[in-house]
C-alpha cells in the first residue's frame, strides 16, 4: 500500500481516473475530510449525491449515507471504504418491527430520521435530517399524528419544541448519550463565557445547556460566527478538524464523557473508514453499495419529500 504523500496522489490519481467524487462526512479523520471534495452534513451530503455528474461516488461516512446517495442516484457507482460501517440508531430499528409499530398506529405518519437502513426508509412517508427536520414539521398541519424515529432524543427535542406529541421509537445514537451532564457543567465553570454548540441526538438534560442545538453544519457556523473566543461542542469532535481550519484563533473544546476526556466521543463506525481503505475501494470499486430496486423506488419517495420541503 502507499503511504503518506504517494497515499495522497494515490487516492487524487484514481479519483481522476474513475471520474469520482469523494463525499466526507465531519465526523471523519482529518486527512479523509481534507482529500475530500466536499465534506457536510446529512442534508448537504446527499444534496451533493443527487446532483453530482460523477460516475462513482466514494462516500466517506456511514453506511445508512452511503445508502442514501445510491437511492438517489442509482446510475453511479457507490463505494463505502468499510462496509461495516454501521450507526447506532440503524440496529436500532429493524425494519420488520418498524413495520409493525406503523401497522399498530394507522393513523400517524412516520416521520423518519435519516439515520435508518434503506428498508426503514422504504417504511416511511418523510425522511428529515437534524438540518431539516424543524422546517418539515412546521409544515405538517397541527392535528397530524406523527411517528418519529429512530432517534428518541432528537424525536424528544422537536417534541417540546414544536409542543406536538410524537410516538417515539426508542432509538439512540451511542455517540451523544455517552456525553456526561455532571462534566459538561465543569467544563462550563471553567469557561464560563464559552457558549455551547450541542447537536440535538444529546439527551434532553444536555440540550438543556445549550446555547445552540442544530445539526454538525448549524453546530460549525455557529462556532465561527460566535464572537466568543471559546466554544465548548457537544457532537463528534471530528468536526473540530474544521473549526479550527476556518478559525485557528479560537479555541474549541470537545465535551466531555463521563471519564473527563472527549476521546471516548468519537464514533466507531465512522472511524473504520482509513485513507488506506479509501484508496483501495477506488482502486477496486468495492466495497459497493447494492440495492434492491423495489426498496430504492420505495425509501427515494420520502427521501424526494424531505429534499422537497427543506428547499
Ligand atoms: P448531521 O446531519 O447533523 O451531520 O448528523 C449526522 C449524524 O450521524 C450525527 O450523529
Ligand atoms: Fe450513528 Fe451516532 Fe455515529 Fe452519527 S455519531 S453515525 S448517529 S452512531
């Protein structure tokens, strides 16, 4: 395998080669999200599958958005560099329970996260990201009877915010619950002018000391546009790659978990993408996301629903 700059002209040779473009998520390595050609949120990533004009898409995120790009794109080829890479809140739902908690409340809507496999989708009326979600349901008329999963966090934010009750799927992303409440209000005593940025798959009694409660994308502007000189961040701390990119005078800090350091925070899925493993995949083309077209027809509706209401 090559290693260090060969790695890097490696990858750049083989992406000309195969006309690919590299889509990253935030919560990726530094040098993933470096070598990328666009790095974003749920919502930009897969705007960014829907109207690229490359033949093969090299997604570096997880699975369920690597999915994502190929239901609405089923002409290109869809690499992911480690098909293991999985979330939390995905094995959460399988998709034959799913289906039988709708088949209990016929007459509610499920209104789906898109943290969810692509037969999960294929259950669903809506799809919304974390960057969406708030402008979707401010569209549903106010008696619509709502399911909402997987996330039961951010499914329990949007609830109080929006003062509608949802029926809830007990899903969790195991990234935001390891967050510790009793180490984040340290953090806040030591700085106490440092505003904090938190992403809404937190828990309620974290989200209840934040200053901004948004999506990775909402989560990295508010840190650059804030005048505070430092910002505590209460997300995967791979995003702060970018932070301090954009702004090398301010100073950001991951929170904490409950052990007092913000390692124990990054997302295990995410990190079995490797730069090595994403130069093989473009040098093979494999791992490849294959699809069944019944399920794509089916999870692109509510997927065209969300792109359509959040524009
Ligand atoms: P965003 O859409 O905010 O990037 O969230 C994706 C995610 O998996 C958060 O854990
Ligand atoms: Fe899934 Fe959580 Fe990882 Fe996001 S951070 S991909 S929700 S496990």
């Amino acid at each position: 395998l090559p290693k260090g700059k060969d790695l890097l002209s490696e990858i750049d040779r083989l992406k000309r080669e195969r006309n690919a473009v590299i889509l990253a998520h935030y919560y990726q390595e530094a040098a993933i999200q470096d070598i990328a050609d666009f790095v974003g949120d749920s919502l930009d990533l897969s705007r960014k599958a829907a109207d690229t004009d490359a033949d093969v898409i090299a997604f570096c995120g997880v699975r369920f958005m690597a999915e994502t790009a190929k239901i609405l794109s089923p002409q290109k080829t869809v690499i992911l560099p480690d098909m293991d890479a999985g979330c939390s809140l995905e094995d959460s739902c399988p998709p034959e329970q799913f289906k039988r908690f709708r088949e209990a409340n016929p007459d509610h809507i499920a209104l789906t996260y898109i943290n969810c496999s692509a037969a999960v989708k294929a259950l669903s009326d809506i799809i919304v990201t974390s960057s969406s979600a708030e402008k979707i349901i401010s569209q549903l008329p106010k008696d619509q009877k709502i399911i909402f999963g997987p996330d039961r966090h951010l499914g329990g934010y949007l609830s109080r915010k929006f003062g509608r009750e949802m029926l809830l799927w007990p899903g969790a992303c195991i990234v935001h619950e390891a967050f510790s409440e009793k180490e984040l209000l340290k953090l806040k005593a030591q700085h106490p002018d440092a505003p904090v940025a938190a992403h809404p798959e937190c828990p309620g009694n974290i989200l209840d000391h934040a200053d901004l409660v948004g999506s990775t994308s909402a989560i990295l502007k508010f840190a650059l546009e804030s005048p505070a000189e430092t910002i505590i961040v209460v997300t995967e701390p791979h995003i702060i790659h970018q932070m301090e990119k954009a702004a090398p005078h301010k100073t950001f800090i991951g929170a904490p978990g409950a052990d007092g350091n913000c390692s124990c925070n990054n997302c295990p899925f995410m990190a079995l993408n490797t730069m090595e493993k994403l130069y093989l995949a473009l040098r093979d083309l494999k791992p490849v996301i294959e699809m069944d077209e019944d399920i794509r027809t089916k999870a692109l509706k509510p997927l065209e629903r969300m792109l359509a209401m959040a524009s």
